[in-house]
C-alpha cells in the first residue's frame, strides 16, 4: 500500500542531542540512571536518509523537526529544512542557539515554538536571547510562539508581542500525572494515534512523540520499510482498532498515557 490517508503531522528527529539540562525531563532522569543511554542519547540522523524520508512525506503536512533532542543542533540544520519545501516545517527549541543559528532559522523555518518552563535557572538569559532574535528577525518567517510549560509568569513576556501558548506539567517519565486533567476529545479516540508519526534520528518509527524510552512505540524502521507501509502494518492497523474500541490500555505505550492529542493550557 502507498497511501498515507490520515498522516497529517510527523516528527523527525534530526538529532537527540540535547544542550539544556531541564529539571522536569525524562531523558535526564533516565540518563541518570542508566548509563547506557547516555550514549544513546549522542545521535544524529545522518544526512543522506533524511533525504531519502523528505521523499516519502505527502505535500501539506506538518513536519517537526525535533523529538527528544534540541534540533537546532544539527550541523546541517539549514539545509535540512529545505528539504521540506512542499510541507509546513516546525521546529520547538529551548532557545539557546537561536542566535547562532540565526540565518538556518529565518526565511527559512515556517513555525517556530520556543520552550519556556518553570523554575529554569537559565531563564533570564533565554528571555533576552529571545528579545534579540524577536528583534533581529522583524516581520520575517518563521511565525514565532511562546510555550510556557507548567507555571509561568506570563506578565514579562506579553511585550514580546508573539503569541503566548501555555501547557500544563506532567510526570518527566510520560505523558500522565498531570497537573491539569488532560483534554479528551469527542470521539474518545487519542488524535495523536489517529493522525501522528515520529521518526527518531536511528530511523525507528514510532506511533507518537510521547517519551517512550523502552520503544513501546516503535511499529516499523524507515530503513526496512516505507512510510507508508508502516502506517498500513498489521501492528498499527490492530492498534487504531483498539483505540476505536476504547481499549487503548492493551497497548503497551498507550496503557499508561493519559494524553488524548489535544494539548491542555496551564
């Protein structure tokens, strides 16, 4: 099969390096604990298969260039998101290399979201990294976003002029504990599953961007199969009819996450 009917939003991880150190992350705890995955967290996606995936993704869709790691990072970041010219390309970044990687970014990039958490020892230095990029860029693309994650005074930065997005705190091992009852839509079936794919910088694919360390997730390889093999498999194909059926806790990943697809303010 070749069609990809549904497949609106897809993650690459361009790398999984990350050059911040948030307390309420997963990975750092996981890192923490387990020596082995702090090699693992040392990749990046080598160019020449990024190429041949840009292939595989349908014109119109949202492409995200980052999943566990700050994909700013990449050393062909430039390059990389002009590969996905016929697509609208994201990326969500702590902000620190905005600067530096100033003239990847704009004219460039479609959408940008920049993350802000609570209690980040480095924040005053993000907030004027993000007054000088705000100001350097002007009226020119990407379209820029704030994400304000758990809380947040939101008073210091309505100056900036961009729009304000807010999201509630959860668990650094998944997406439960929440502090806010998460959003669940009507049709009781998790938006992320029904629409989503992530491709991680080994070129495992994924059924979503929820932190999985134990690659729950993962349904296929983009080195051994197509995209949209993968999105028709067996594996997928048993998983949505579970969803459907309300019974997303048979899933391995799917049995603990509490996130519905639809993003929860603060």
């Amino acid at each position: 099969m070749n069609n990809l009917n549904g497949l609106t939003n897809i993650n690459i991880e361009l790398t999984n390096k990350c050059n911040k150190k948030c307390w309420m992350c997963g990975r750092r705890k996981v890192e923490k604990e387990n020596k082995d995955f702090k090699n693992f967290y040392n990749n990046e996606m080598d160019f020449s298969l990024l190429k041949e995936i840009s292939k595989e993704i349908p014109e119109g869709i949202v492409v995200q260039l980052h999943n566990d790691g700050e994909g700013l990072m990449y050393p062909r970041f430039g390059e990389a998101v002009k590969l996905f010219n016929g697509q609208i390309v994201n990326i969500v970044s702590n902000g620190k290399l905005l600067l530096e990687k100033f003239d990847e970014i704009v004219d460039n990039l479609d959408t940008l979201s920049i993350s802000v958490f609570e209690n980040d020892d480095e924040g005053e230095k993000q907030f004027e990294i993000i007054k000088e990029f705000l100001k350097l860029k002007g009226d020119r693309k990407p379209y820029t976003t704030l994400r304000l994650i758990g809380d947040v005074d939101r008073e210091k930065y309505k100056d900036l002029g961009i729009q304000i997005i807010t999201r509630t705190l959860h668990s650094p091992m998944g997406s439960f504990k929440y502090r806010k009852e998460p959003t669940v839509p009507e049709i009781g079936i998790c938006l992320d599953f029904l629409n989503h794919l992530a491709i991680n910088s080994w070129g495992d694919v994924s059924i979503c961007v929820r932190f999985d360390p134990q690659n729950l997730g993962v349904i296929g390889n983009i080195k051994e199969n197509s995209l949209a093999e993968i999105w028709n498999s067996k594996k997928r194909l048993e998983w949505k009819k579970l969803h459907i059926e309300g019974k997303r806790d048979k899933i391995p990943l799917c049995s603990y996450c509490k996130f519905w697809g639809v993003p929860t303010g603060n």
